[in-house]
C-alpha cells in the first residue's frame, strides 16, 4: 500500500468505540471494555481500542499495534456476519445479579 493510500486509511478509521451498537446488538451486552487478544502479535487490549474501519460493506477491527484484521462483522436484512478468526480470544465477562 502507498503512503498516499496509507494516509486515507487512517483519515477514516476510528476505534473499536464507533460499533459499539453493532456489538451490543449481537451480543446483547456491552463490548467495547472486553479484551481481546489478537493472534498475530499476541497484543491483549480492550475492543474498543481496535482500530475500526466502517467505510466499506462491512466493518473490520484490526489491531493497533500490528494492523492485523482481528474482528470482521457484516450486517445484511437477513443476519449478521461475524468473522474473529484473528482474535487469539474475546473475553466476555459474566454478569451475575
């Protein structure tokens, strides 16, 4: 990739915090505070501090110390697409009342 294109990329990223909706609605519980470890570099952060790419079809949480593609999620009428692949682990944490 370009340093040109390389730019753009970055201009239009956001963090892991912009599909916190789109997380909450698939796991029914807030998600941008679990970690998450990526299975490339083995870096271990909150999701919410996955770099968020949302201007295409779908989204794709990559890793910020390595860019690796951790989380790939893609909404369509009928369902929603989650590809974590790149995630040595999400951690959930449970809830008890």
């Amino acid at each position: 990739m370009d340093d040109e294109q390389g730019d753009l990329n970055r201009a239009l990223m956001l963090d892991g915090n912009a599909v916190a909706g789109l997380l909450r609605e698939v796991f029914a519980l807030e998600m941008t505070a679990s970690p998450t470890r990526c299975g490339h570099c083995g870096a271990v952060g909150a999701l919410g501090t996955l770099l968020a790419f949302t201007h295409a079809p779908g989204i794709v949480l990559r890793c910020p110390a390595c860019e690796q593609v951790i989380l790939r999620m893609v909404e369509t009428t009928d369902a929603i697409y989650l590809d974590a692949r790149g995630a040595a682990y999400l951690r959930l944490e449970r809830h008890t009342s």
